[in-house]
C-alpha cells in the first residue's frame, strides 16, 4: 500500500437517465432524500430555508441526515452551476466534487472525494469508509433513476450493514 492515494479517490457511473434529472437528485432534498439521505436540509446564506423543490445554490449550507443513523452532517455548496458540476464540504473539510456529462442515452456521474486527512482515523474513516459508502449510494442512485427500487435497508433491527 506504499503508493495509495489516501488523500482522494473517485468513483464512476453510467445512468440511464437525463442529465438535468440527475443534477436535481444532487441539489434538490426532495430528491436526495429518494437515494441517499432520511432527511436534506438547505440553507441559504441568510440561514432561511430553501424549498425542498428548488436548487441548490453556491454558498447554500447542508444538515443531512441518514436512516438508522444519529450522525448528523452540515456542511457548504460551494460550487453549483445548474447543470453538471457540483461540489460541497463534507466529513469536515474534505470536498466532494459531482462532474456530469452526457453519453448518449447515459450521464455519467463522477465523483471525487478528496482534502482527505492522512491520519489513521481519516484514513479508515474517510478515505476507506466514505470510498464503500459513495460507492453504494452511487448504486442506489442508478437503482432509484432506473428502477425505482430503494436498496437501502432502513429497518432498525438491521444495522449496521452494507446497504445503510
């Protein structure tokens, strides 16, 4: 493991689906809340709340919250141009990075992580934590859009597993 890049890592995937649907399952809590979080909160910089209908906007701030979970996540939009790139703080001050882009009947969404601490704490909770969660909510991304079908297990008897 000499030469891992513990610092950032990305993650790719095709979904069968518009771009602009795609970019609204990134910036709006009605629709982040269908693949990725029990509850979105948005923020404008006057702190009043955004409508769960409406898009995010650069300088916006986040409270997150997952199911089965008490771990409560805040953090900034600092970059949404409204069509394919946006980038938010998370896990404290790492930057989660969504580039979009078009293939045919596709978007290909792209994700990177990256500022990651490089102490054992960030590299096991962060680096290698965040990697397997990304990678399944990325999943469960293209399930919803394509499907419909929620992979995530949100029954309480259940946790912890893959899927939550």
């Amino acid at each position: 493991m000499k030469n891992f890049d513990w610092s950032s890592f990305t993650r790719t995937i095709a979904v069968k689906a518009d771009m602009s649907k795609i970019y609204d399952a990134w910036t709006k809590s009605s629709e982040i809340e269908k693949w990725f979080l029990s509850k979105a909160e948005y923020f404008n910089s006057e702190h009043k709340p955004i409508s769960r209908d409406a898009n995010i906007s650069k300088g916006d701030i986040y409270k997150w919250q997952w199911y089965l979970y008490d771990t409560l996540e805040d953090g900034s939009i600092t970059e949404a141009n409204g069509t394919n790139l946006v980038q938010f703080t998370f896990a404290g001050d790492c930057l989660v990075e969504i580039r979009l882009s078009q293939d045919e009947e596709y978007t290909i969404i792209e994700l990177t992580q990256k500022n990651i601490p490089n102490d054992d704490h960030s590299r096991k909770d962060i680096r290698l934590g965040c990697d397997s969660g990304w990678s399944f909510y990325l999943v469960n991304l293209k399930s919803i859009y394509e499907g419909g079908v929620d992979l995530r297990n949100k029954d309480t008897r259940l946790k912890p597993m893959m899927n939550n």
